[in-house]
C-alpha cells in the first residue's frame, strides 16, 4: 500500500510537470489578504501584482506564455490562508506570492513545499519561516533579527535607558519583541516593561496604566498600525507624553488616520515609504501605479515587496524551467544582485532576503512620513 501511495505521488508530479510544460499559460498564485483586518494591505497587492502582470503580457509574456494571475484571500487568518493555498495547488500554479503576517504564511508553507510550489512571501518576517530548511520559500521582507538589530541600534543612539516593549503575541511581533530584547540588554539598556497586548480590542487604558507606573522613557510597540495608531492616541488622551517608536508593521497610512494628531512625532523602523524609492524600477512602478490608479500610491511599503517577488519570480521564469525546483536554483544561485523596486538585493540559501532596507522615520506635523536617519 505505501510503495502503492509512493507510485500515485510520483505520477502525479510527472503529470503537473509535463501539464506545465505544454500548459499554454504560466499559472502564478496570490494569496493576500482582501478581507480581515489588514484588507487595505492585500488590495494593494493585488492591483500591484495585477498591473505588473498586465505589463509582462502586454510585452510577450514569458517564452511566448501569457502569465495568469490566480488570486486567493487569505483574510489574514491562518486557517482561511490554508484553504487558500490548497485551492492554488489545486489549480496547478507554478508559485504563489504572499502573504502578510508571518502566521498566516506559516500556515501555508508546508502545504506548498509538499506540493512543490514555490512560495515568495512579502511582509513575514519571522525567523523561523527560514530556519526550518524549507527548499521552496523565500520572501522579500527582511527578517525579524535584522530589524531587532536596527531597532536598538537607533534606540541606544537616540540615548534612552529604560524602555518599555509592549508586542500582541503574533509571531512577527513577539519575534521582534525577543530579538529586541536581547539586543537591548546587551547594550547595557534597561527593559522596565515586556508584555503583550490582545489585538483588536478598542481599549487599551489598562495596560498603557501598567506601563506609565514603571515610568519608562521609551515605548517600543512591536505589533501592527491599527493597534499602534489606538496606543498613540489613548496615550495622548491620558496626558502621557512618553515618546513611542514601532517596528516596521506599523508603516501605513492607516496609522494616521486612527492616531489623529497623536501620531506627530512618532518613529518607526521600516523599508522605504513609497516617496523615497530611488530605484529605477521603483521610479517606474510609481509612475505606471499612479497612471493606471487614479494617480494615488499604495497606503504601504508591504504590499510594494509583491511587487518585487513578482518581478524578480519573472527573472527566474525568464531563465529557468517553470518548476520549483529549477526556480528555486536559479534564484538562490545564479540571480545575483537584483535591481528591485525597493532595493537592491539578492537571495541566500535559506531563501532571505540580503540588502540593505531599513531607514527611521518620523510622523511629521502633517501627517507624512519623514526620514529621521
């Protein structure tokens, strides 16, 4: 019976393979989340992986094959993201791009790796989706650790001593939240305050109470906007003035729009916003977006880095067989350093992203984004 299951298994990659391979189109996936919470990230992933789409075909395609866009809603939820990867398997997609939030990826990625799909994620950033020797997962977001690192760089150079960490218990968030802690220590700084908050609740009072008595001079908030911009507000309206900076899920638009005037002044750590993309590509992208949409950008970075796991997915389709295994080969081995909307970069063996990305911002008195540092 096993040698039986081993035999239909191995028919069934023959098939999907050689369908590939004479299949007059090249099935991409999408998985993002177009409802739930973070709904504004995953329609900006999806006009952004739309019109790039448009662009590859309009131009020929790949090998004289059009690319067909397949989208699924996760809903930024891990059990409806596990559905959505196994509808995209079933539709014979050579690779899927997505998701948000590193649970939600992690609930689908061995369903691709069995499968043999492979999979780019664009805004997880949790160590382990890398450390578990997965040969088809990559991801164009940087890692937890990174950004740790960063944070409390700048943290000790902005010359605090005490400093609260407050996370949600997601796994970006309490990733970041560990890794920043031990690098904090490590300078010698004082964590007064680590906690959790529970997300999407609407009042935050009791545990912003909880951390005023410790009386810290710095709150770092390790969780996502929509809770970020509620702190900054209810912190406001209890008259406590202590500075807060976030880590890089808080960059959104969203968060000015829930904080109000609360967000002034307020920093975070992030990959460029959209304004100071300085890539040739990201110069064109901004002008095909704004020409195609209305003249409006996307509210967030994250859903850009869809953009660059499409575009540098197309590089490989351009130069490998459109398989997992020859795709995953070439991005890890013969990419080099790509020239991407966001950055330069290129792809280590564990598939992470290695470049540069991170810059410090600042909400201005206008509501925008301004580089700090």
């Amino acid at each position: 019976m096993k040698a039986l299951k081993i035999l239909v298994a191995m028919l069934f990659c023959c098939f999907s393979l050689i369908s590939n391979a004479f299949a007059k189109n090249i099935k991409i996936g999408l998985m993002c989340p177009l409802t739930g919470g973070w709904t504004s990230e995953g329609k900006d992933m999806e006009r952004i992986v739309r019109l790039l789409t448009e662009e590859v075909n309009k131009n020929g395609g790949i090998n004289g094959k059009q690319i067909e866009l397949i989208v699924e809603d996760d809903a930024g939820d891990p059990r409806s993201a596990a559905l959505a990867a196994q509808k995209l398997v079933s539709a014979q997609v050579v690779a899927v791009i997505g998701t948000y939030g590193s649970a939600v990826t992690e609930a689908t990625q061995n369903i691709y790796d069995e499968a043999e799909v492979l999979q780019i994620g664009t805004g997880s950033t949790s160590i382990r989706l890398t450390e578990k020797g997965l040969e088809y997962f990559f991801r164009t977001s940087p890692r937890d650790d990174e950004q740790g690192l960063v944070a409390s760089n700048y943290i000790q150079k902005l010359g605090y001593k005490k400093v609260a960490i407050l996370h949600d218990n997601s796994s970006y968030a309490r990733g970041l939240a560990e890794q920043s802690e031990k690098e904090l220590k490590k300078m010698g700084i004082n964590i007064v305050f680590y906690d959790a908050l529970t997300p999407k609740e609407r009042d935050y009072s009791a545990i912003l109470t909880k951390m005023k008595a410790v009386n810290p001079d710095l709150i770092f908030f390790t969780g996502y906007y929509p809770e970020a911009g509620l702190l900054l507000r209810q912190k406001s309206e209890m008259g406590w003035n202590v500075p807060m900076i976030g880590g890089d899920a808080v960059n959104n638009l969203d968060l000015v729009k829930i904080a109000g005037k609360s967000a002034q002044g307020f920093l975070f750590l992030s990959p460029p916003v959209l304004e100071d993309l300085t890539t040739e590509q990201g110069k064109k992208f901004l002008s095909a977006y704004k020409a195609k949409y209305d003249n409006t950008l996307p509210q967030s970075v994250w859903a850009v880095l869809a953009g660059d796991a499409f575009n540098v997915l197309i590089e490989a389709l351009k130069n490998a067989e459109p398989n997992a295994e020859a795709l995953s080969e070439y991005m890890k081995n013969n990419l080099g350093e790509y020239q991407g909307i966001t950055g330069v970069f290129h792809f280590n063996e564990k598939g992470d992203r290695v470049g540069p990305l991170y810059k410090l911002y600042e909400v201005d008195s206008n509501g925008d984004f301004a580089i700090k540092e």
